[in-house]
C-alpha cells in the first residue's frame, strides 16, 4: 500500500515534467512553490516510503491514516494547482559543457607548444627504438646462448655485458629525460604564471 500510493503519486509528478529517481527529486524539479503543509507532507511520504522499502516490512497501523491523508493533501494540490495554472514551466535545458581536457584539445596549438608536443614524440621514439633495437637483440641472444647450453655460465659472462649494453644506456636515457623535463605544455604555462 506504501509504495502503491508513492509510486502513484511519483507517476503523477512525473506527467507534471518532474525528473529524478524519487518523490522529492521530482516535486523539487517542478519549481512550484509549496506551501510548508504540502511541504511537510512530501518529506513525511518520502520517509516511510523509504523506510517500508529498505527497513521496514509494512508502515505501522498508527502511521496508516496520517499516511492515507498525506497522500490525499499532495494530490489533491497537484490536482488543484494543474487546474490553475496548467502544467509548469520547464527549465531551459543548458547545454552540456565539455570537459576541459576537450576544449583544450579543440584548441590550435602555439608554436611553442607544437614545438614541446613534437620533442616529446622524438624522445618517446627513441626510446622505442632503444628497446626495440637495444634490449630485444640482447635478450635474444641470451636466450639463444641458453638453448645453445651454456647454462647458468652464460648468464654469468653475460651479465655484465647486458648491463654494459643495456642498463647502462636506459639508465642515462632515463635521467636524461628527467633534465630535460618531459612536461607538458599546460604545466609549464601554469608555472609561468606564477
């Protein structure tokens, strides 16, 4: 009966124009002006309307014709207000604002930022290439020595010149692009400003 005569009135509000998930959501989405007694009414159904769906098996029979009543009041005003001024204004609807990762990707370029975004896409090729021509060859050829049975030996003897060949060199690239300062043009343009 509780969730009846809620769902009855959320319908009722609903083909007013009222958007939202529940009973309040849509009453307050009207923009009509309640008097405080319908006011009080509506947070009185919205309470054992939720209590009666998430705590409760059914209202108490203490609550039932205060409920009932309740119920009857808000009608009742949507009814008679429909009759007086007919159906409420919609809002406008605003258009969606998009995100400012959007407008700034919408955005043309500087030439300083050009600049800084094609030496970031310089320094991530080389660092591809490194891997791919660097890296790649080397383990290949340890596991090559490996299948080969050198065993743990070629680890060993080998250990050494993978970090020669490999480690060594990522190791630099690595701090040098921590010098360099890989960052981005809006971080930079933040920090100038200061």
């Amino acid at each position: 009966m509780v969730l009846n005569k809620a769902k009855a009135l959320e319908r009722q509000f609903k083909a007013l124009g009222g958007e939202g998930r529940g009973l309040r959501e849509r009453a307050l989405s009207l923009g009509i002006a309640y008097p405080v007694g319908i006011q009080n009414d509506l947070a009185y159904i919205s309470h054992w309307r939720n209590a009666v769906a998430h705590e409760l098996d059914d209202l108490p029979a203490e609550h039932e014709q205060t409920y009932l009543a309740a119920c009857t009041r808000v009608s009742n005003f949507l009814d008679s207000y429909l009759a007086r001024h007919g159906l409420p204004a919609a809002p406008a609807p605003t258009p969606p604002t998009p995100a400012p990762e959007v407008v700034k990707a919408a955005a043309p370029l500087t030439p300083e930022e050009r600049a800084q975004q094609d030496r970031q896409e310089r320094q991530f090729l080389l660092l591809i290439r490194v891997i791919t021509f660097v890296v790649l060859p080397a383990a290949f050829w340890l596991l090559d020595r490996w299948i080969q049975g050198w065993g743990w030996a070629a680890l060993r003897s080998l250990g050494t010149l993978v970090m020669v060949i490999v480690a060594v060199p990522l190791f630099a690239f690595g701090i040098g692009l921590s010098v360099i300062d890989i960052s981005s043009p809006v971080r930079k343009k933040s920090n100038a400003r200061v």
